[in-house]
C-alpha cells in the first residue's frame, strides 16, 4: 500500500431537505427556487450534518482502500472542527498535520436539496479553508509520501507553487485536481503543470487551458504538458491516456442521483487509490468511475465512497488506436 497525502479543504456540511419547497422556477436561463419567499418561515423535511471538502472526500477514499492518508489543511476551534477530526478519526485519517487557524471558523456549507429532483443550492463559507499560505510544504519531507493530490487550494498559486516544487524535491508524484481559481489564471497553471504526473479536469476545464473541441483534441493537447491526463465529461463518460494507452469510457452505471456533492473528488481519489494499489490504468479509471457513481446514490460525499474490495461489473471503455487520434 501506499502512502498518500491530501492538501486542501476541510468544511461540515448541513443538509437542509425538502420535498416541496425546494422546487425550481425557470425565469430564463436561469432557475431559481419557487416556494422560498423572503420574510416567511418554510418547514422543511429534514437536516443533515456531513463533513465534506475535496481534501477530506479524497483522504477517505485513500484510507478505505487500505492506504496510509494523511490530511493537511485548516479548520477552526470550534464545534465544526471538532466533527472533522472526528471524521478523520472516524476513517484512520492522520490528521497530525492539521492546522488551527486563528480567529478563523472551520468551513461550511448550506446546501439546499430538493429531494425529488436532487437538485441542490450549495451556500459556503470558506472560513479557515479560504486561505492555504499557512501551511508548511515541509511537512512533506517528515511524511516521506507516495503521492500528493490536491485538490483546489482557493487560487493561491504560490503555495501550490511551494508544495509543488518540495514534493519534486523529495520524489513524491503528484495527482492535482485544480478548481477554478487556480484554471483562472491558466499561464501560472501551465507552469504548475510541469510537475503534475496526473491531471484531472471536466471538459470546461480543459478547454480552459488548451483550445479544442472534442475530448480528443483537448486530451491530446494537454498531454503534452503532463504525462496522464484524464478529462470527465458529465453523463458522457470522459477521456484519458497516459502516453501508453488511451482510453474513451462512459458511466459506470446510469442510476438516480441523490446528491453530486463529491462526485469529483470520488473520482480523482478513486483513480489514485487504485493506482496506487498496483492495478492498471483501465482497472483504475473503471473503478474510479464505480466510485463516483456510488458517492452520487447516497446522501453526502462520503457514505458511498468505495473500499476497492467490491466487485465490480464491466462498462463501457474503448482503447482508442493511434489512428483514431491522428483522424480527429
């Protein structure tokens, strides 16, 4: 087994359920929530409490797959805090590298779910994970991992900078899953990624970054500035290829979704515990699929996050031939 440490966020989530309340009203492009009028009190069904943030979600999925997890990242001192080192606890999550941050709160989420349609309004407050420039990226040379994934750190491209250039340093390989901060300024990005062995993005994202059109075009692109590069493209399926093999794949599994929170992070932290296990890239991106549309079937982030163990039935995948990627 390997040992894996994840950088980012920590935040509890509050599950805010109704069946009726929560329905959506197009006005336009947009949607917005038909029976929430400002000034009245509106009963709701039920409230869950979750903990939640990418570096967590991923940690998680580390540790149940038999890993050594490691967390870094901030919380406050306050109840909030203290039910995300209980989560830790909860998974044998090493969380000896979390930091307190001062006169700061632990992060949090509202998010607001209809729980006919599974649509959902997430209300955040970032609180100590707004800001990363605290944490030490020599914390890495005490740990000695396998691999760093990270997850976004809120655009503080500096200290992905730092925490970049120690794991290189220090021969830790990295799987990097950017949001859209750090894609905000894709000329930093691109100097990032000459240290990322494993890219994750949606096909948005990519086209952030490269120009392109189709999953082809943008995985090829982007291939040329790191080894492994996997692109999801929502119910379509994705793309991936890691110079050796490149792979088209769909959805694990077409079932009703309950809650998307995570999805992503399953994903990505699926792929790498996988991995790192030993399996092979199509083993690992069958499962990393598997793994996501678990999470999506179960209220929260965590609940449906695979051990590895499972069995798991096939779904569709093609290798795509050097031809095939010449043609497009």
């Amino acid at each position: 087994m390997a040992r894996i440490v994840s950088l980012g966020s920590a935040l509890q989530g509050l599950y805010v359920i109704d069946h009726d309340d929560f329905g959506s009203s197009n006005t336009g492009a947009d949607s917005i929530f038909k029976d929430l009028h400002i000034g009245t009190k509106v009963d709701i069904d039920r409230i869950n409490y979750e903990v939640g943030g990418g570096a967590t979600n991923s940690a998680t999925t580390f540790a149940r797959h038999g890993h050594e997890s490691i967390f870094i990242g901030n919380i406050g001192r306050d109840a909030a805090g203290d039910a995300v080192l209980a989560c830790l606890d909860h998974e044998g999550i090493d969380s000896s590298y979390v930091t307190y941050v001062p006169r700061k709160s632990t992060g949090c989420s509202v998010i607001l779910l209809d729980s006919i349609s599974g649509e959902r309004t997430i209300l955040t407050h970032r609180g100590a994970s707004a800001k990363f420039d605290n944490l030490n990226p020599a914390d890495l040379r005490n740990i000695n991992p396998d691999w760093l994934y990270v997850t976004s750190l809120r655009g503080d491209m500096d200290t992905l900078d730092a925490f970049f250039k120690e794991a290189k340093a220090n021969d830790v390989k990295i799987m990097f899953n950017p949001g859209g901060l750090e894609l905000a300024e894709p000329k930093k990005m691109t100097k990032l990624l000459q240290y990322v062995d494993v890219l994750l993005l949606n096909k948005r994202e990519a086209k952030q970054l490269v120009l392109g059109d189709s999953l082809i075009e943008l995985v090829s692109r982007l291939a040329n500035l790191v080894n492994t590069v996997i692109i999801t493209d929502g119910n379509v399926g994705g793309i991936a290829t890691d110079h050796e093999k490149t792979y088209r794949f769909g959805i694990y599994e077409d079932l009703k979704v309950k809650d998307t929170t995570g999805a992503g992070d399953a994903f990505g932290s699926g792929f790498l515990a996988h991995l790192a296990s030993g399996k092979s890239f199509r083993q690992s991106l069958i499962f990393a699929s598997a793994n996501s549309t678990s999470v999506v079937t179960k209220l929260g982030a965590k609940k449906g996050i695979l051990t590895g163990s499972e069995e798991l039935h096939p779904m569709p995948i093609q290798e795509i031939t050097e031809e095939m990627l010449r043609n497009n």
